[in-house]
C-alpha cells in the first residue's frame, strides 16, 4: 500500500450495468497483483456483488468473502459496509454513493456510478467537485457507443 494519495477514478455507468462492469474491473485488479475492498451502503447489494462474483462467468469466478466472515483479512476480494480495509486493499470500489472514507493505503479508488439514476448523478457531480476542490488526483471514465471504456478528463 501507498502512503501517497491514490488516484481516484470516476466509472459513469451508461451503457451497462454494475453487474457486467464490477467483475471486469476486480479481474483487472486481481491481474496486477492489488486486493480489492467493494464498500456498499446497502447490503442487500453486497448480497448481489456476493452472487455475481461467484458466478460471472462459465469458467471463472472471483475468490472474495463478506467482511463479517472468518479470515476476512485474506480474502483478496473483501465485500464490506465498513470504513475499514481489513483485507489491507490496494483498490477501493465504491458502488452505491456509500461513504468514500480515509483514502489512506489504497493506490486507487474507484466510485462507480449510474448515469441513468438522476440522484446517483448528482451525488457524483458533488463529489468530484469537493474531491477536486480538495487537490485530489481525479480521472474520469465513460463509455464509448461501442461500450469501451474512455477517459474524458
């Protein structure tokens, strides 16, 4: 983990879902050697992150466990509502305008949002406006017709 401040990366959910984003990006996490904290507000959403990651594909899945769990602390995929990174994650998902939290030790943040849900929109706006208000490294993510990923700013 990083004592610098991570890189805050905005995801504006146009085109698709959480549920077809959120297992690409913990793969890509997983791929550079990172753990992942997922941190949602509601937890009948985590219930959903839970199933998902355990059935995304066919041939694959993604270790992970629920920070209530036993040995949560090895999991490299840890599903919480906490502000704490029990895991010691290098990547912070924030998936439902849950609490950002002391951004300490992690290299990157990620605040997914849905551009499709006014009130998500919004929340995002304010909060990239106070993230960069606060000198915060930002980069903001949209998707392409095609449904790639751009950075827009």
């Amino acid at each position: 983990m990083s004592d610098a401040k991570p890189e805050i990366w905005f995801y504006h959910l146009e085109r698709s879902t959480l549920d077809e984003v959120l297992p690409g990006l913990m793969e890509k996490t997983r791929e550079r050697g990172w753990r992942a904290l997922v941190r949602a507000a509601d937890p009948r959403l985590l219930d959903e992150i839970d199933e998902r990651l355990w059935t995304w594909r066919d041939d694959s899945f993604l270790a992970h466990g629920r920070a209530s769990d036993p040995e949560a602390a090895r999991q490299p995929i840890l599903l919480t509502e906490s502000l704490e990174n029990p895991n010691g994650a290098q990547a912070l998902f924030i998936v439902d305008g849950s609490e950002l939290g002391d951004t300490k030790g992690f290299d990157r943040c990620f605040i997914i949002f849905d551009g499709r849900d006014e009130a998500a929109l919004s929340g995002a706006r304010v909060r990239w406006k106070t993230l960069k208000d606060a000198g915060a490294a930002l980069a903001y993510w949209k998707q392409s017709p095609e449904g790639r990923w751009e950075k827009a700013a």
